[in-house]
C-alpha cells in the first residue's frame, strides 16, 4: 500500500512510501537535504517499522524538536498502525 505522510517542523513537505505488513519500501521525501534523505532511503528500504523507530526515532535537525528521519519514524508508525 502507498502511504504518503505530510511533515511538521523540517525542510521535507512530503514522504511517501509502500508499506506491506510491517515492510517499508521505496521511501520519497519531498524537499529536503537531498543527499541525506537519499542515504536516509537507502539505508531504511527492506526494514520494519519497529527497525525504523529504533534506528531514527527522536533525532533531531539543529535546534528543531524533529527532523526528516524522525518524520519518517513517526510517518511509518501511523502507517502501520492505520493498517489494523
């Protein structure tokens, strides 16, 4: 399933991704710091969303409360849990 999430607080607008069970796969981010988010992508495709939370979860971007990868870790749980 394609699920697209909209970010609060960081330079992404935008991520979407396929989800299949708990399978996250062909991550997107709209806007950003390209070549971050593209290392972000690569290294999250294949993993769970527990994987995910654990590995980005709570990081943040300066001195913002969040960043694109804690986006993401918010953006797959909701995913996730919409599914049940």
């Amino acid at each position: 399933m394609k699920y697209t999430y909209k970010t609060n607080g960081t330079c992404s607008s935008l991520i979407e991704f396929d989800i299949d069970g708990d399978i996250i796969t062909n991550v997107n981010f709209t806007g950003g710091c390209n070549g971050n988010l593209q290392a972000v992508r690569s290294l999250v495709d294949g993993l769970t969303v527990e994987q995910i939370e654990k590995k980005v979860s709570g990081i943040k971007c300066g001195r913002k409360p969040t960043s694109c990868p804690d986006q993401l870790a918010r953006a797959v749980r909701e995913a996730y849990d919409s599914l049940k």
